[in-house]
C-alpha cells in the first residue's frame, strides 16, 4: 500500500554551514560555463579562477563569469594558493592526468562525469586521493538532486517491495562530425561514457553493482560507440535494461520497478525533474513529486558544489552519496559492456 504523502527531500541548500569555498577551474568549456553560472546564482561558492592551455581562451571565460584571475596553464591553475577546489571540465581524455596534477597540488577535486576513462584509470585517481588526503568526487549531479534524495528514502522504506529492474535511456541526437570531441575516441568520445553513465549510475543506485553486464551496439565510423543496449543482471529475478546513444533523442525517462510499486521517472530524469509513484494494479493510484526548489535544467549542478564544500567542511573524503568504490564499479560496469561489441 502506497504511503500518504512523499517524504521531503533533503537539500542542500545554500548557507545551511558549508564552507564557502574558492573554486579553480580547469577547461573554459560549454558545460563549466553552466556549473559556474549556476554556482553563482544558488550558492555561497567562490568561483575564482580559471586555467586553459590558451591564456586567450581561459581570459575570456573569467570575464565572463567575473572570475579574479585567468592562467594560461593547467599547472599555473593548481598552484594558485588562492584556489581550494578545482573542477575539472576538460574532456575525459584528460581526467586522470589533470585529476592527478590537481591532488598533487594539494587540492580538492571535483571531475566532471565520467571520472575517469576505465576502470583502472578511476582507481589511480582514487588511490592518488587517499595518498594525498583530499576529497575527490565525481560531478554526477542526478545523485544531488531534489527528486534522487524522495527515491532513496522510498527505497530505503521499502515502499517498491522487492525491486526487479530498472529500466533507463539516454539517447541524444549528436549529428556526426569526425572533429567532435564525443565522435573522437582520443577524447574519450562515444555514448557509454558521456550519456549512457546516467543509466547505468541509476541502476547503481537502485541495485548495486550487477553480477552480469551483456551488452549489444554499435560504432562509428571513427571507432566510437555510436549506441548500446545493456542488460544487468542483479540475481535471480532482476534484470535492468539501460540503452543510450549518439543517434537519435529518446525519450529519456527512467523506471524502477518493484513487485509492490513502481517509480516512473518524467523525460530527462537525470536533470531536475518529477517523478510519480505508482502501484501495480491496472491504472492504478499514485503520488506524484514535483522537484519544490524551483530550480530547473542547469540551475540543478548548483546542488552538487553545495554538496562538496558541506563534505568538505565535515572532514570527508568521499561523498556518501556516491563513494568512490561504487565510482569504481560503475566504471567497471561500462568497461564490460564497451568490451562487447
């Protein structure tokens, strides 16, 4: 039987006793450009500074966002004793070298989804990370907002019953063009590793690390995964299907299904977004959440800088919400289903 009402999510709100952080940026691109504005606008954070390899390219960015200083170097960026965070946004080819350079400095990291390239990658950063006693976090910020906070409680509650599965696409139309960064497997392109990881990290979630990754897709021309479908086996009777792909939009909603109920997750799930509550009989009741902060699309990266800097002033090295073993084995889930086709 469904509950009453959903439970309240937990926030992180702005000025709840986190640290107010200065904050380096490494890779002026698009999307460092929305984490920025959106920490400007709903945080007490310090965005800084930025670094590029083009003094050019990184002295217009920190016009543009009202940054203090701009370096012409990566290196210059983490050596800036004025900087105590540094967010990575270049692309995942370069994770783990800049990760590395960054923790070396003495400094907290937050990396931009994927963390790494593979498996064994993601476990040199979290090895440096320990070794250097900093935190270390992956920007996936679907684990930060609103709606993923009501999901957890109900899952913690029992309210789905058994969970059988989950089901979850990401599919966005990326025209090809062999200079694109996500159609350059030396930039750490393909679908996997920058869409399909919001599937497979909801299925982490919800489940844990599957016993049995089997995939099917396809590549590129260049070389890249194009689109897959992966199936995850948790044991005997459950069985996640997650798809993403380069070709086309889908219609990126998200299920989690248990024998008692079903969360029906609304189109681009992994963003700031609602949800209903379902039972199982035929057009049944339901409670739907609606995400009550008033942030939407972008706005929502906000929450994972809150996150950061409250984790930071508590003396962790890791976030609860997505360690960085379940990092690591996230990581591995996708490294199995890319080995197969």
């Amino acid at each position: 039987m469904l509950p009453t009402t959903l439970p309240d999510p937990e926030l992180f709100t702005s000025g709840s006793g986190e640290p107010a952080l200065r904050w380096g940026v490494l890779g002026p691109g698009w999307i460092a450009g929305e984490f920025v504005t959106a920490m400007r606008k709903h945080t007490a954070q310090l965005p800084v500074a930025v670094g590029s390899r083009s003094a050019e390219r990184a002295g217009a960015f920190a016009a543009q966002h009202g940054m203090d200083r701009s370096h012409g170097s990566y290196e210059a960026l983490v050596a800036d004793p004025e900087v105590d965070v540094v967010y990575i946004a270049t692309p995942q080819s370069e994770h783990l070298k800049l990760g590395l350079l960054a923790l070396a400095a003495g400094k907290h990291v937050m990396i931009e989804k994927p963390l790494a390239m593979n498996a064994t990658e993601t476990r040199e950063l979290v090895d440096a990370a320990h070794a250097a006693d900093r935190l270390l976090m992956e920007a996936m910020w679907f684990r930060y907002l609103p709606q993923a906070s009501v999901i957890r409680t109900l899952l913690a509650d029992g309210v789905l019953g058994t969970i059988h599965g989950v089901h979850a696409e990401h599919g966005q139309p990326i025209p090809f063009d062999p200079a694109h960064r996500l159609y350059r497997p030396e930039l750490g392109g393909g679908a996997m590793l920058d869409l399909g990881i919001y599937p497979v990290q909801l299925d982490s979630m919800v489940l844990g690390a599957p016993q049995v990754v089997t995939a099917t897709g396809g590549r590129s021309s260049t070389g890249v995964d194009a689109f897959a479908t992966v199936v995850l086996g948790h044991g005997d009777g459950v069985q996640s299907t997650l798809t993403t792909t380069l070709l086309a939009r889908t219609p990126n909603r998200a299920t989690i299904f248990g024998d008692q109920a079903r969360i029906e997750m609304s189109e681009f799930f992994y963003t700031p977004s609602a949800f209903r509550l379902l039972d199982n009989s035929h057009g049944g009741a339901g409670l739907e959440f609606t995400d009550p902060s008033g942030l939407e699309l972008f706005d929502g990266l906000s929450w994972e800088a809150t996150a950061l800097a409250r984790y930071v002033g508590e003396g962790r090295r890791e976030s609860p919400l997505h360690t960085l073993a379940e990092t690591v084995e996230i990581a591995a889930t996708m490294d199995a289903a890319l080995a197969q086709f």
